[in-house]
C-alpha cells in the first residue's frame, strides 16, 4: 500500500550490504569499471551477473563492465567515463583503495560526480587480515571526496541513492562506505527503493552530468599549472565545497520525503538529557544504541549515542550542538593510529569542540568542553559487543582510561563485570558449526529470506567469514526477532545448534551457550538413534540431559547425493537439507498455522531467488534437498538419554561440562 504522505515505502526483502548496493546501482548506471578484492567484490560480481542476464538500467540503456588489471587502472577508467559524461561506479576495499588514492584526487579536482562503494578492511599491518577496520577510509580523507558511512544494509542501499544524488548536485564523487563482512555480507530485513523512486530521485544522467570530451565544444583538462595558476585553481574548488553540506542535507530532505526514511549528518540517538554519550560510525553505532536503550531502560543510566553519518562533508558544527551538555563523551573507531594527536573521528570531534570555544563564527557558543575518551574496538571484525558498550560507559562514569580497547587481553583493555542481554519477547538465535565449502553460509542466508518473508520477522544471517575457512571449521549465526535486529556480533546465547560437522564436539565445545531446552543437530551417517547417542561424548551427554536439549540427526550427505542430479553439487547442497530440518524442528509452522505445502512453495520462491539463474534443475535439487530434510530428520528420544546415567554423571566431572553446567548463563569465550 502506497502513503499518500511517502509515495515510495520501499520493497520489502531479505539482503545484505552488498545486495542493496548492487540493487541500486543495476537500475541507475551506466558503466561499472572494477577489479575484484575482498570484501567488496561481491559488489563487482553481482552487478556483472545482473549485466550478463540483460539487465538494463531505467532508461533501457545497456550497461558496460570493465574489469581492469588492477584497483588504479579501474579508478583511472571511471575518470575517462566521468569526463566523457556518463555515470559510472566502481567497487573496493583496503589496500584496492589505496592503489587508487593518487586518481581519486584528479577525480576530484575534475569535478567529476561519480560514486565509489567501499566495503571497509582493515589494511595489512603486523598481518593480512580481510575483514572490517576503517584504515583504507580514514587513508583517503584528504582527496576531497564526499564519504557517507552506513551503519547496517539498509543504510548502504540508501545512501548509495543519496550519494549519487549529491555528488551530481554538487560535481563532488562521493564514498558510500559500508563494514567489510559486518554489513557487506550480513543477511538483513531490508526495504529495496522502488524502481520508480530512483527514476524519479536521480534523473536520466546526459540532464546532468557534462560531457567534457565532446569533440565539437572541445576544452583542455588535467593539463599543467605552474606558479602562475594552480593555487588559483585549487583554492577556486572551495566554491564548490562550501556548497556540500547544503546539497546533502537536501538529497536527504528529497529522499525522505519520497520514501519517509529521515537521513541527516549526524544521527542523534536519546541524546536530550544524556550525560554519557558513545560516539561512532558504521555497525558499531547501532549496537551502541540498543546498548543505550538497555541501560535507560532497564537500569535508569543517562546515557546517549551519536551516529556520524557523513564524515565529509564533516558535520562539527552539528557535532558540537549535539554533545555540548553531555560529561563526557567516548569516540569508538575500527582503526588505531598511536602516533597522531587522537585517532581520526576523535581528532576531528575535538577540534570542532576547539573552534567552539574560540568563538568560531557558525559554532554554538560554549564555556566547557565534555571529556573525550577515545578507543579503538572492532579492528579486523573483532566482535564489539552490548557488553562493550557498557565497558565504554563505565569507564566514562569512572573517570577511567582516556585511551581504551576494547575486547582482548591488554593493559589498555577496558571491561564490565555487568551482563547486557538485549534479547527480546520472540527472539530466536542459532549458530551452527560447519565445513568451510560445505554451503551452510549459503544455506543460512535461504534460512532467513524463508523466516522473514513467510512468517514476517525481523531477522540477520551472520556469517564468520576467514581466509583460511574452505575446509576448516566454520561458524555461522542466525537471529529471529519480531523487533528489529541491532547488534552487530557473534551470538553467544542461542535456542539452536546444527553440527553439520560433527568433528566439533573434538575440537571445542558447541554446546556452550545453548539454552535450556534448546535443539542440537547432529549430521551422521548412522540414522539409528541409539548409534547416534553412542557416539556423542560424555561431557556432552551430561549437558544435553541437564538442560533438557532436544537431539536431532540426520545423514546430510546421503540426502545430497540422492537430491543433486549434478556431482558438483553434491557437497554445498549438503547444507541446503538444514533448511527442512529447520523449519520441521522450530516452532514457527505450528505457531502461524501454515500448512507444509504453503511453506515449501515460500521455500521454492526463496530457492529461485538464490539459484534461479542457475536453471531449473538446481532449484529442483535444492528443493528436494530440503524438503527430504523435513520429511526424514529423527529425534533421538528423552528415555534414551535418560537411560545412560552412567554416562552421564561421569560426563558431568568433565572440564567441558563445568564450563558450561556450573554457569548456565555461559557466555562464549572471545
């Protein structure tokens, strides 16, 4: 249903960072110039399958892809297509982006309005790591580049819109950043931007971009200034610049009133009376601010959270408005650099506060300043939890350590002793111990497109992307709400483990965290209850029994082998049978009243969506796949697992055991 006041609500669908993003960009451009690396590549891959399946933009152009032999070479390409007037994107991460940094300042100084899409990694320092960290980003703040941070999926959609927008208003490119992995590859609730909007929002490119190789108006650009001219130029960009801040504030005026989705600056989140406020962009910030919810409400704290939306333009001037009552403030950033005078967000904070109190003309007259602890947590996808949201606060409250970290063992480290469960009414979460390669992060997306779209939840599938992952143990996360999801972490309080390898009763313990009366699933080749007991261990036994833990089994492979009519299929869709086993084993089908033959039809819609293009066949074998997991997973009964007390009670002295039977609130170890 339309609004008569939004005329655009949105579409409403499962995807993550990288699917909004793609979305997008698939309806409104006109090349995608891009050279593939962790993270963002996702990006580059799906906008190239969408190009190979036909797919237009909304004005029925056809859609060029160029990918080029490195990061500088595409950054270089999507200048020559800016100059010569079109609209243009590209995709990258880490170290990608900084290959690029010697182009994106001729981009900019050329007034060339296209739009990058950063995945944020960490860059290679002591090590390689490909997961989140702001290092690439905050590398490439000097360009003269806008850079809007999204904070979850919904986010990097939208404002890659309001980015493109903006950045051809005013002829400045712009960065829509995302967490590499966190946001990129999270499985969120989303709501896609109508075709239509974006028609209407961004308009057909040759109405407003400059075409500056035209041969018949010919002009000269990029060319050599000397003493005499280019500070004249270079000083002459402010005119364009100071103009920015304006010109986003309207695109997100124009977005909200086309969709009701309200953007700006700065995010300020129960800030009216808040004392203690944590600052931050990107995932880390929504986790912050269910925190501060938790804390208000349940414990009265006056406490608060800042979302700094667009780092450039930068918004001090907001900034300082927003946090001037507050005692103190704590900066949290995904990135450490010791050498400088603060970590970046921080040093910009401080110095907005400075020309505050100097009386800078546009600044909110102030007497005092908050004190501002800095931090840095999340490097590399380190888990920032609720728990370390609390850790940050009190350590404000306590008058603590000006510079903190925040989750591993170190003297700068700060922690709380206090528990921070967000969990509300209807929550569900699962975490599942797998195969690197085995298809179960595939599988756990599918999970969460069928929750979401049959029985209408909120949900986010969570995957712990590695390097080193193919063929070793992985895990992967799941949580259902009927409230929306906010933290951005590994679960450690879950209602469901799946061992589809099963090797991970040896190599840890999977059932640390698993609540009372939980479910287990454990894949075997024996389909016998009693075999299958046999060979879970003691420990395990003793935990299973005392907290009441539904057992269930099933040989996955055998399953795979009979459904895939293709060999190559055969490992992946292994974890596909999860999906029947899941929706036989919750209690989401008994609780609606849908018949198994309306979810299996919401299950072949949701299969299409991810496999579709791959031909019928593969969504028939998937389909079979899970529908065989429905129809054949066992349980292993209670009067089996209370028959073997003996088992059991030697089970319980077992160190594994302890961990989690003489706690049962354990919390995972980090």
């Amino acid at each position: 249903m339309v609004s008569n006041e939004f005329p655009y609500p949105g579409i409403s669908t499962t995807t993550d960072g990288t699917g909004a993003v793609v979305w997008v960009e698939a309806h409104i451009v006109q090349a995608v110039c891009a050279y593939p690396i962790t993270p963002s590549t996702n990006m580059a891959v799906g906008i190239q399958m969408e190009i190979a399946n036909g797919k237009r933009n909304l004005w029925n152009e056809e859609i060029g892809f160029l990918e080029l032999e490195s990061e500088h070479s595409s950054a270089s390409t999507c200048e020559g297509y800016a100059l010569s007037g079109g609209r243009v994107t590209n995709f990258t991460s880490g170290q990608g982006l900084i290959l690029m940094k010697e182009v994106l300042y001729t981009i900019a100084g050329k007034r060339l309005p296209v739009v990058f899409h950063i995945a944020a990694r960490a860059l290679t320092s002591q090590a390689l790591n490909i997961h989140a960290g702001h290092d690439d980003v905050m590398a490439v703040t000097d360009v003269g580049w806008g850079m809007l941070f999204a904070k979850n999926a919904q986010e990097a959609g939208d404002f890659a819109l309001i980015s493109r927008r903006t950045a051809e208003d005013s002829h400045i490119p712009f960065l829509n950043v995302q967490d590499g992995f966190i946001t990129s590859h999270t499985i969120e609730s989303v709501v896609l931007p109508e075709p239509e909007m974006m028609k209407k929002y961004i308009g057909l490119a040759e109405d407003k971009l400059i075409n500056l190789m035209d041969v018949y108006n010919p002009i000269q650009s990029g060319v050599v200034q000397n003493q005499d001219s280019y500070m004249k130029g270079k000083i002459s960009q402010r005119h364009y610049y100071e103009k920015l801040q304006d010109n986003l504030k309207n695109a997100m005026d124009e977005f909200y009133k086309l969709t009701g989705r309200r953007y700006n600056l700065i995010e300020k989140y129960r800030l009216d009376d808040a004392e203690y406020v944590v600052v931050a962009m990107g995932s880390t910030i929504e986790t912050a601010m269910a925190t501060v919810d938790y804390l208000r409400d349940k414990e009265n704290m006056k406490v608060g959270a800042l979302n700094v939306s667009s780092f450039r333009p930068f918004p001090g001037k907001e900034i300082v408005d927003a946090l001037k009552k507050a005692k103190a403030i704590s900066v949290i950033e995904r990135m450490d650099n010791p050498i400088a005078q603060s970590n970046p967000l921080t040093a910009e904070i401080k110095a907005s506060f400075a020309d505050a109190l100097s009386g800078t003309e546009g600044y909110p007259k102030i007497s005092t300043i908050p004190v501002i602890y800095s931090g840095s947590g999340g490097l590399g996808s380190r888990d920032v939890t609720p728990r370390d949201i609390r850790a940050v606060i009190e350590n404000m409250q306590n008058g603590g350590k000006r510079y903190f970290a925040l989750g591993i063992t170190h003297p700068l480290s700060i922690e709380t002793k206090n528990d921070v469960d967000l969990r509300t009414k209807g929550f569900f979460a699962m975490r599942g111990h797998s195969v690197g390669g085995f298809g179960s992060v595939t599988t756990n997306k599918v999970i969460a497109s069928v929750v979401a779209e049959l029985f209408g939840f909120y949900v986010q599938a969570y995957p712990k992307y590695g390097s080193e992952k193919k063929g070793l143990p992985t895990n992967y996360y799941l949580a259902v709400s009927p409230d929306k999801i906010r933290t951005h972490n590994e679960l450690d309080r879950v209602n469901f483990v799946p061992l589809n390898d099963a090797n991970a009763f040896n190599i840890g313990n999977p059932l640390v965290g698993l609540e009372e009366m939980g479910l287990l699933f454990v894949h075997t080749t024996d389909e016998n209850p009693e075999t299958l007991w046999k060979t879970i261990p003691g420990y395990a036994k003793a935990i299973i029994h005392d907290k009441k833990i539904r057992v269930l089994g099933l040989d996955t492979i055998r399953i795979a082998r009979a459904s895939a009519t293709s060999a190559d299929l055969v490992q992946r869709m292994q974890g596909i049978v999860l999906l029947g086993i899941f929706l036989k084993s919750t209690p989401y089908e008994h609780e609606f009243g849908i018949t198994k033959e309306k979810i299996f039809e919401g299950v072949e819609n949701i299969l299409r969506k991810y496999f579709g293009k791959r031909g019928d066949q593969v969504v028939k074998d998937n389909l079979d796949a899970a529908t065989c997991g429905y129809n054949e997973v066992f349980e292993i009964s209670r009067d089996l697992i209370e028959s073997d007390q003996a088992a059991i009670q030697k089970g319980r002295e077992h160190p594994k055991a302890k961990v989690v039977l003489g706690n049962r609130q354990a919390v995972g170890v980090r």
